[in-house]
C-alpha cells in the first residue's frame, strides 16, 4: 500500500474495518471519531471536535499501537461475551442509537440475562469463572469514558481480561459510576487477570462483540495479542 495516511470517519465498528485493513503495514489509521462511543479515540487522547481531529492528522505524529485476533477477527480495542455482548447484539437492531437506548436497554435487560461460567486458558493456566461481563480488553474502554479496563495499556503486549461478577441491581449506579470515574477495580465484584494467548472453552454458539459490534461464534475462542502491529495518528506527547 502506498498511502501515508487512511483516515476514517466514524465510530469503533469503522476503526475496526479500515484497521483490519492496515494492520502490519507501514500505512497509518488516522481517526476522526463520529460514532456513538468513540472508544479507541478516546482511550488514545484523539479529539472529538471534528475540526481539532483533522488538525491533529495534519500534524501526522504516529505510533505503533497493538492489536488482537479473535479466531481470525480483528480487534483494536474491546471484545466481549457476557451482558455486554448481549446488549451490543440488541443494540445493533435497535431502531435508534446513541447512549440513551443503551441505558435502556442494559435496564430492561439486566433481569432477565444470567451470569455463566467460563472456563478461560491464560498463557496455558486454566481458570474457572462466573461471568456477568467478561471482557477482553486491549484498549479501557467500550466508549463513552465507560472504562471497563482500568489498567489496559495499547502499547504493552498485554491483553487485560476485565470480569464483572453478578451483583444486585441496587449496586448498578455504584458500579456504572466506578466505571465512569476509572475506579472499576476497587469494587469486589471486579477481577482481573492478563495474558498474551488466551483461550475460552465454548461448545455451542456464544454471543459476542468485538469493537462494538455483534458476532456469532462457534466452538473455543482463541484470543491473540499482535504487539504493536498498527500505526495511528495520534497528539504528539
């Protein structure tokens, strides 16, 4: 590929498909964030006013960023298989977008979607855990300053599994404000663990995300870090 610079408008479902595109090659993904979470953008300092991103790719300061694969998809920032995921596919049919039928849907939905257990490979050390949301993190956050992975760093060749055990639905506004203010982790309901290759036993087709958007998988998920695989366009530091 010959270009510099590919920029794409629009949200994290788009980050995803232009990266896809230019992941290990020398060409740079330049983002001006437009979607309804803007996650990647936000977790790399990219601005959210239309005009100041276009200034900051003109500027053209890039960094090598890494990426993950998920069986054979790519994702550059969050894949998930628990409430999240479930709410992602109820979301992508929903007649309208945007932050308030999210809230509506995670409200309406919380009652009837039940925490499982998931039997998870990391770096070859098998774990057993209850899940309400698990999440494979490369990036911290689904959008929204919802950060879901408090300590992920999108340079550091690790991929950060954030899990939300089952709670009451009256600790909900304790916990979405934890996630607001980068604080997740200093609930009990929150664990974590890392690795580089991971694995999650599954036998039947399970419900997920990868960047937002809603995927089918079939048989065990093998998740796979690519450090530093990507170039993008970013504030100089």
């Amino acid at each position: 590929m010959n270009y510099d610079i590919v920029v794409v408008v629009g949200g994290d479902g788009s980050v995803n498909e232009v990266g896809k595109g230019l992941v290990g090659s020398k060409t740079s993904m330049g983002i001006i964030p437009t979607g309804s979470g803007n996650g990647l953008a936000r977790h790399l300092g990219i601005p959210l006013d239309f005009k100041e991103a276009v200034r900051m790719i003109n500027h053209s300061y890039t960094e090598r960023i890494d990426t993950l694969t998920i069986n054979d998809k790519f994702c550059a920032g969050t894949f998930g298989i628990g409430f999240d995921a479930h709410i992602a596919h109820l979301f992508a049919t929903a007649g309208t977008r945007g932050y308030s039928t999210y809230v509506k849907l995670v409200l309406t939905e919380f009652f009837k979607y039940k925490s499982r257990d998931f039997t998870i490979l990391v770096d070859g050390k098998e774990y057993v855990k209850n899940c309400f949301l698990l999440t494979f993190a490369n990036s911290s956050q689904f959008g929204n300053n919802a950060i879901i992975a408090p300590f992920a760093d999108i340079q550091d060749g690790i991929i950060d599994i954030s899990i939300v055990k089952k709670f009451p639905l009256v600790f909900a506004p304790h916990l979405i404000y934890r996630m607001m203010k980068n604080n997740l982790h200093g609930s009990r309901y929150f664990d974590r663990l890392t690795g580089k290759s991971i694995t999650v036993k599954n036998s039947g087709n399970l419900k997920g995300h990868i960047d937002g958007e809603p995927v089918e998988l079939k048989g065990d998920i093998n998740i796979q870090m690519h450090p530093l695989s990507l170039n993008v366009v970013v504030r100089k530091k």
